[in-house]
C-alpha cells in the first residue's frame, strides 16, 4: 500500500505511474495512426515504428522502477 511507503518511494511511485499513463496513452495514440485517417494517406510506417518502440521502453522503464521500488520496500 502507498500509504506504507516513506516519502521518496512514494514519489517515485508516483513518478513511475505518471510515465507509465501517459506513455500507455502516447502508445495508444501512435496505433491509432496506422490507419490512416482517409483512404490512400500516407502513413510513415518507420516513424511510425520508432515512436511504438519508445513508447514501449517507457512502459517498461517505468513497470521495472514500480518492480524495484515494491522490491525494496518488502525487504525493510
């Protein structure tokens, strides 16, 4: 629980979530652009790609800091 964690775990969780929301949301809205907005737009596929990709890695720095963080505070 939040309410258990000192003060600077508690702003890293927050500071995790905020990153994971809005790089969930900054996933979502890059797929959302793979169909294009009107028949024979041109979509940039690769840009397209790396925006997916560093979406991702913050999802996953962000998952991987709410991990260590739950991790240590177990242990104390």
């Amino acid at each position: 629980s939040c309410a258990l964690l000192q003060k600077p775990a508690l702003e890293t969780v927050r500071s995790s979530l905020r990153l994971l929301n809005a790089s969930a949301y900054r996933l979502q809205s890059e797929c959302r652009k793979t169909v294009p907005p009107e028949p024979g737009a041109a979509v940039d596929y690769q840009l397209l790609t790396q925006q997916v990709i560093q979406c991702a890695y913050d999802i996953a720095k962000a998952a991987k800091q709410l991990v260590t963080i739950t991790t240590r505070e177990k242990k104390q």
